[in-house]
C-alpha cells in the first residue's frame, strides 16, 4: 500500500502536521518535539550535526511492536545559520523543507529506495517564518561510512555496492542536495542507505549536471574526512572502484 492512502494531517492554530497513521495510532504533534521523548523515556540515542539528532523508540497501542525513529529539527547551515538558526520564511506549506523531505521519502519508498520511511513532520507558523521537524524511521543496526572507515578498511564488493547504490537513486532521478561520506549508511548484511533527503528533490535527467556534482560533493567530502581524522581507511583506488561501478551499473 502507498504511503500516501494512510497520510492524515492533523492542524491546530499556528501549528500543521501531517503523519502516517499506519506507523501512528496515536499521534500528538508533542511527538516532533525531543521533550515528548525525553518525558517518557524514550530516547535511545542522539548525534551532534547543526543541531542535535534524536534516536527515539515508539511502541504503538495495538500491535506493541516498538519501532525505532529518528527525530531532527531543520536548522540552516553556513554563515546565515549563524544569525537566524532555524527559522525559514513561509511560502507555502507543500514548500516547507519538512513538506518536502516527507514528501521525497514517500516518493522513494514507493520505488523500493534503500532510504528511510517518513513518519511525520510539523510546521508551526509565527506571521511569515516558520520552524519545521521530521520524523523518519532509523536504520538498524546501521553505521555511517566515516565511523566505519575510522576502524577498518571496507571490501571492494563494498565500495562496488555503494557506487550501484548512489546510481539506483540517480537512475530514478533523485537529487541528494548533501550527499557526503556521513550521509551514507551501511548495515551489519552490508546493506547501503542513503540518508537527510533535506533539500532534495527530483531533477530531470537533462538538467545540467546534478549527477557529477553530487559525485563531486561526496568525492570532497572523503578527501576532507581524510585530512582532518588520523585514521582513515579511504584511497583514491577507493574512489576509482566506487565511480566505475556507478558509471558501468544499470539498475
């Protein structure tokens, strides 16, 4: 069943949530706050990027099976971070970045993408700015690739399939606006996700070079990583497996 047959929106004065009540059965909109987690006991986790992620873990009223989410609050990056922090002027509720990412997620699990679910996000309003949260299944038992290349060096199949991985969401046409070494994930089978869809979208196959600028950024992203940490198990033969793989794969 699609997503979107069990999408339900729930909206009160300056606030608008929209949530799958197939993962949901009794949602509050207190749940896009860390608060409501952190009250009941809830959290499982957290990491540090612009602001703080929260692993939380949700056991619904009827089937008891908990399930395990991650919670993230949008905040701006780079130098305009600094002044306004997480605070984004309102155009539109379907363009809000929550909208949008919820929305792109959907898209990607109806096309069977190695991402994570959406579960919900919230949009409150103050006049014409707003501040967004998501929520969005977390992958299990799941490294980022910069925790795992600070340990160990990964196999060549590996780095073969996180090249085929990158060309199934190209393939589909899905533009990934940061897609970097963390942004990557890889589970105990070895299985490859990509993950903070914020910012992404669909571009058409004849837009001018999306898909080498995001080879480009994450390419960066590992030379970066391999300058800042003393341990960093990446080559540039690395790199040339990864990019022929991608180049010569047809999903």
């Amino acid at each position: 069943m699609s997503i979107t047959h069990t999408v339900k929106c729930f909206q009160h004065q300056n606030e608008y949530c929209l949530y799958d009540a197939k993962q949901i059965d009794d949602f509050s909109p207190n749940m896009l706050s860390a608060l409501y987690w952190q009250k009941n006991k809830a959290v499982t986790g957290s990491a540090q990027g612009r602001g703080t992620t929260w692993f939380v873990k949700y056991t619904p009223k009827h089937n008891k099976q908990t399930q395990h989410w991650v919670l993230r609050h949008y905040y701006r990056g780079g130098l305009i971070g600094k002044l306004i922090n997480d605070s984004y002027i309102f155009t539109g509720q379907t363009r809000t970045r929550a909208a949008q990412e919820f929305s792109l997620l959907a898209h990607m699990q109806a096309l069977a993408l190695p991402a994570p679910k959406p579960i919900a996000y919230r949009v409150v309003r103050s006049g014409l700015i707003y501040q967004a949260d998501l929520l969005s299944t977390r992958i299990e038992n799941a490294q980022d690739l910069v925790a795992i290349l600070t340990t160990k060096s990964i196999s060549p199949h590996l780095w073969q399939k996180i090249g085929a991985t990158i060309k199934r969401f190209h393939h589909h046409n899905i533009y990934h606006h940061d897609l970097n070494a963390h942004n990557i994930l890889i589970d105990e089978a070895e299985n490859v996700f990509l993950i903070d869809f914020d910012r992404g979208e669909i571009r058409a196959n004849n837009q001018s070079g999306w898909q080498k600028d995001n080879l480009d950024r994450l390419q960066r992203s590992f030379l970066k990583e391999q300058k800042q940490l003393l341990n960093f198990h990446w080559t540039h033969e690395n790199w040339q497996l990864l990019l022929e793989t991608y180049l010569s794969h047809a999903p």
